[in-house]
C-alpha cells in the first residue's frame, strides 16, 4: 500500500495497517489521499470518520484520527476489503448519493 512520506508503523496484519504521523489529522488525510489517487485509487464515498478508495476490485477505507493512546499524535489506518463485483468508478462523481427514478 502507497502511504505518505514521514509515517511510522504502529501495527499490521492481513488486510489492515496503521501509521502514527506527526501531522495534524486534516494534513494527512489530504496527504493519504493524494498518495493513494497518484497510485490509481478512486475515490469511492465517506463517512464521519473515514473516507474509502478502491482499486482492481479492492474497497479501501482509511480512517484518520488523533489518538489519545499515542499523545495526540495522528493514526492512519487503512482496512482492505475484497469486492464481489466492481463496476467503474463514474467520472467526476462527487458523493455517493445516486438518485432514484419511480418509473
């Protein structure tokens, strides 16, 4: 997985992986996703907390936060996920609400 310069590990197993950064926590969420569009990732929706890329039929969800555990410093965390199918992503989308159409 591509991850912004100046990271740590913190921990890894098989589908998931964090890093401590001493950015802020709105610094290495734009950085995290710059890193991941220049590697071919597309954006693909958000939550409160985390915000998802996928690629080659794999969900990504990177979740950015500061961690009292850690004296504030900012955790990284990507998940992967393994998808059934994988559409294309459209161009130019902007957010993950899709209109519905009675017919």
């Amino acid at each position: 997985m591509p991850k912004p310069e100046g990271l740590n590990w913190l921990y890894a197993v098989p589908a998931a992986a964090a890093y401590i950064s001493e950015q802020s926590v709105e610094e290495a969420t734009a950085e995290s996703r710059r890193v991941l569009e220049a590697d071919g990732w597309h954006w693909f929706g958000d939550t409160t907390v985390s915000y998802f890329m996928r690629k080659e039929g794999i969900r990504l969800q990177v979740m950015v936060t500061a961690a009292p555990a850690q004296g504030n410093k900012t955790v990284l965390q990507y998940t992967a996920e393994q998808l059934s199918s994988a559409l294309p992503v459209p161009e130019n989308s902007k957010g993950s609400v899709i209109p519905i159409t009675r017919w």
